[in-house]
C-alpha cells in the first residue's frame, strides 16, 4: 500500500487554510494538517474556524472541492501558562470537517503536572472522535522517545499515540533500529523532513545548541535527501503510517514559491525512497 502524504501547515508557514488545501490538490498529496489551534505567537495570523464562521465555511468548501481530507489540526501544547479548555471548540471543528488527529507537544518538565494535562487532552479530543499525537522535542518537555513512551504508559488512554519527527527524532538520537523494536501501538503518523548534522549536547554551549536547533527546526528544513537524519531506516521501521510533510525553509519558499515548494518537497520524498527501496 503507497504511503499517504499530508501537507502540513509550517511547510508553509502562514498560509490560510483555502490556500493550504488548494496547493495540497495541486501539487499531489493526499491530506492536509492544518494549524487551527491559537498559539498566542505575535505576528503570527491565527485561523481560528471556530471563531471565524466564515473562514469555517471557506475552509469546508474547499475540502469538499478538492477532494483534499483533513488528517489533523495543531497545535494542542501542554504548558503551565496555556488553558487547555481553549482546544475544544478546535477540535469540535475539526470532527465536523472530518479530522481524525490532533497534534500535541509538552513545554515543561514537570511530568506529574504534563501526564494529567496531556490525559485531559486525550479525553477532551476522544469526545469528537479524535485522537491526540504527541511529539518528543530535544528542548522541549518530552525530549525523547523513551521520554514519549512512559507518558503514553502512564496515561493509558487508548487514542493517545507518538508521534515522530524525522529531524527531531534524529537530533534526539533515535534510530530506525529502536523504533523498529518498539512497538507500533505507540506509532500513528510521522512528521517528514531532513536536517543538517545538529549539536553535539555540550552543555557549555546548550544555550546556542537550542537556538540552532530552533532555527532550523522553523526556518531551514532540508528536503529528504539533502541532510544528515537517517529517514529510511526511521520511515521503514514504521510501516503503513502517514507521512505529514512538515519543511519550513524560507530561503527555498522565496526562489520557488509557496506551491513550488510544496511540491519539490513530494517529489523529492518519494525520489528519496524509491532510491532507498522503502515503501
């Protein structure tokens, strides 16, 4: 069975969702992840479909016009500062648009205040049929995939799942050996993108180490192919799963453009793996 892509909204950073959707058609993916969840960043637009009754229904228009599936909606973070009440109309729209996923992330090391916070989510989103993917961050609050795994034990709600980064994963340390030996009941889809050799964890220098990371986390993606993390032995270890396209690379959305972008971001994936033998 062929891999199913979505186009994930900070390959684009700052797209609205009509135009999301429309490159999506247009460019070859299957699904879109779109970011509809505020996140209080400044400067950042905030498409709140909740809010927006109209931008709703623009965005349902769209969906049923392009033939293009809603797979999630983000970003549902845990964090000491962050009213998670504030995800429930998100998610109520999204299960009208037919979203099957929420994505999630922890901004704390407290793990008895996160383990009941990110239980909390799991049931909020379970009431509209969704379910809730956290991912593990090298500076975040769950920073790996042993970290990952004792949330989703601890928790023990059945639509809560792991979700992998490839850059992330790969700066973490995780192999496609460890992921293939774990099992795939924690496993639900899969963030894909490439990255440069990252920081070696010194920790006289982890302050820059974080800010590198962040740079290229959310201004400077590689495609598949282009970088250091070894994506086919972390894509084959998880097999049948959605691969989300999430590349921000300013640089390469400014010579190519929002939808040349996106779909030198496909090609390029699916060249990469055809060279690798992976499916």
């Amino acid at each position: 069975m062929a891999r199913k892509y979505s186009l994930a909204y900070l390959t684009l950073p700052g797209i609205d969702p009509v135009s999301q959707i429309k490159i999506a058609k247009e460019t070859g993916y299957d699904s879109v992840s779109l970011r509809t969840i505020p996140m209080h960043l400044p400067g950042e637009p905030e498409f709140l479909l909740h809010k927006d009754k109209g931008l709703f229904e623009a965005t349902k228009n769209a969906l049923k016009e392009y033939d293009m599936p809603l797979m999630d909606i983000e970003l549902a973070r845990i964090r000491p500062d962050l009213d998670i009440n504030e995800y429930e109309p998100a998610f109520e729209k999204a299960a009208e648009l037919g979203g099957t996923d929420v994505l999630g992330s922890v901004w704390t090391r407290d793990r008895a205040y996160y383990v009941e916070q990110v239980g909390k989510v799991a049931e909020m989103a379970k009431k509209y049929g969704l379910k809730y993917n956290i991912e593990f961050l090298p500076w975040a609050g769950v920073r790996n995939l042993q970290e990952a795994i004792t949330l989703v034990d601890l928790v023990k709600a059945d639509n809560l799942y792991i979700m992998v980064d490839t850059l992330h994963a790969g700066r973490a340390g995780v192999t496609g050996e460890e992921l293939a030996r774990t099992d795939k009941k924690y496993f639900n889809f899969i963030h894909l993108c490439d990255g440069p050799a990252g920081p070696d964890g010194d920790p006289v220098l982890a302050d820059i180490n974080d800010e590198l990371m962040l740079y290229t986390a959310r201004e400077a993606r590689f495609y598949p192919g282009e970088g250091v993390m070894d994506i086919a032995s972390m894509v084959a270890a998880l097999p049948n799963l959605p691969l989300s396209i999430e590349l921000p690379n300013f640089k390469r959305i400014e010579e190519l453009g929002q939808a040349g972008h996106a779909k030198r971001c496909i090609d390029d994936a699916k060249a990469y793996f055809a060279a690798h033998n992976v499916e």
